[in-house]
C-alpha cells in the first residue's frame, strides 16, 4: 500500500506506533523530580521541548512556528502535568476513555533515564482504578516512551505511516489598483 502512495508522490516523513494494554499497572511509585501540573504559561516551554524531541524535518512540517503549534494544541493542556527542572523535560496527559473507546496517555519527554520510565509509571497511576484498557501513540522518536511503556505491559497494537505530498500552487501576482482620488466641485 505504501508504494502506491509513493507513486502518486507521497513520501514518509514519520512512523507512529500505538501500543496498548488491557490493564495497565504501574512498575513502581518512583516519579520524576520536578513533577506538577500544567499551567497556562508553559506552552512556550512545551513548544522548546517539542522542539527539542522531534527531528526538525517533523516540526517543519507540521508546526515550523510557536503560533502554529499552538494553535494544532489548543486545548490539550488541560489536565496535563510537566517535569520542570529549570527548563521543561516531560510532559504528560491522560484522557478517559469511554465506552468502546480506552483511556488514552499522551507522553513528550527528553530521553534521559531515568525520565520516561518514571514518566510512564506517573502517567499510568494518573488511570486509577479504571477498569478501561489505555493505549498511546507515539512516533518513532519516542523510542524511549515505548520502551518504558512496553517494559509495563503494553503492546505494539498497530504501526502506520505518516505520509506528506506537497504541493505547488499558482499564487496570483498582486496586481497594484489604482487609488481613487476625490474630486471636488
């Protein structure tokens, strides 16, 4: 299936993993130093820490501004927690699920050990006594939150490609109008 699109001019910039567990349980109760909740002034500091995590061929294509990134982010930082230590190092979120639907855990972490271990370890204690299964998509470059996930039961559900075609569009020269002029008497 990849090969098609490639043929139609699309091409790979990312691979995303969602990995899965039936009943998530945490390793142990040892958090990151650093640990609180999210405010609403530290979107600039998560943006320095996206920017930090994701190869620059990603962010220039998804979100190559502050204001761009912020604006594909509105909203998901309710709820969240962040490791501050100086500057911000990991972030994470965690949203119910509902009916069919697990609980989902969202990560972004520097990987500096032993951070994404005691990130996961949080992040799944932030589940409770849910009885819902959870899962979390992560892309390649989170290699280090996969590794801590699935080293606490989760599997790899499924691996998908991200895909980008660019396009080029005819953008009309400007033309200059002629400016209208008062006339009086």
């Amino acid at each position: 299936m990849a090969a098609a699109f490639r043929l139609q001019g699309f091409r790979q910039y990312a691979t995303e993993q969602v990995v899965y567990s039936e009943k998530p349980r945490p390793r142990s109760g040892q958090y990151p130093d650093g640990l609180r909740p999210g405010k609403r002034g530290d979107d600039r500091n998560l943006y320095q820490l996206y920017r930090k995590v994701t190869p620059q061929g990603v962010s220039q294509l998804e979100a190559p501004t502050y204001r761009e990134w912020k604006a594909l982010h509105s909203g998901e930082w309710t709820g969240s927690y962040v490791v501050d230590r100086v500057e911000v190092v990991g972030w994470v979120r965690m949203q119910r699920g509902g009916g069919a639907r697990p609980d989902t855990l969202q990560f972004m972490a520097l990987p500096e050990g032993p951070l994404p271990a005691e990130l996961a370890d949080f992040g799944i204690s932030l589940l409770g006594d849910s009885e819902a299964p959870a899962w979390s998509s992560l892309r390649h470059y989170d290699s280090h939150m996969i590794d801590a996930l699935r080293g606490r039961g989760f599997t790899v559900l499924l691996t998908q490609l991200l895909l980008v075609k660019e396009l080029a569009l005819r953008v009309p020269k400007p033309v200059r109008e002629k400016g209208l002029v008062p006339s009086f008497g």
